[in-house]
C-alpha cells in the first residue's frame, strides 16, 4: 500500500530529514498544524470536523485542508 504525505512526513521527522526540508523553504509552522491535526484526528476518527476545530481552535477550511493534505498518497504527490 502506498504511503500517505502524513506517513511520509513522519518518517522524514524521525530520520531529521524534515529539518532538511525546511530549510529548503518548507513552510514549518503550517507542516506541523496539518501534522497535528491529521494525528488528532487518526486519534479520534469519530470526531466531527467541526469538532476537531473547536479542540484545535482552527477554522473548518485549515482543517479541511490538513485532511486533504496528510491523506495524499505517494503516486499524488
């Protein structure tokens, strides 16, 4: 099975690559909101959206796009 960006990004966090990436001009601060939004909701997958935004204190579109986002797969991105 193909991996996701999430699932990726992980995988680049824990080798330090991430840190590569960013330096390369990755946007930190946005990777790491969709990062834990993404685990908030791998954690609690029978929260609404509208949930989630309230907990993370995000709007529904960041959250929306965090989920479009971490859920890519490899062959999409």
């Amino acid at each position: 099975m193909a991996k996701t960006m999430y699932e990726y990004l992980l995988e680049k966090q824990a080798t330090g690559e991430l840190e590569i990436l960013f330096s390369l001009g990755l946007n930190r601060a946005k990777i790491y909101q969709m990062m834990k939004i993404y685990a908030y909701h791998l954690a609690h997958p029978q929260t609404s959206q509208w949930d989630v935004c309230l907990e993370l204190d995000v709007s529904k579109k960041t959250v929306w796009n965090a989920y479009k986002m971490m859920k890519k797969t490899a062959a999409t991105f």
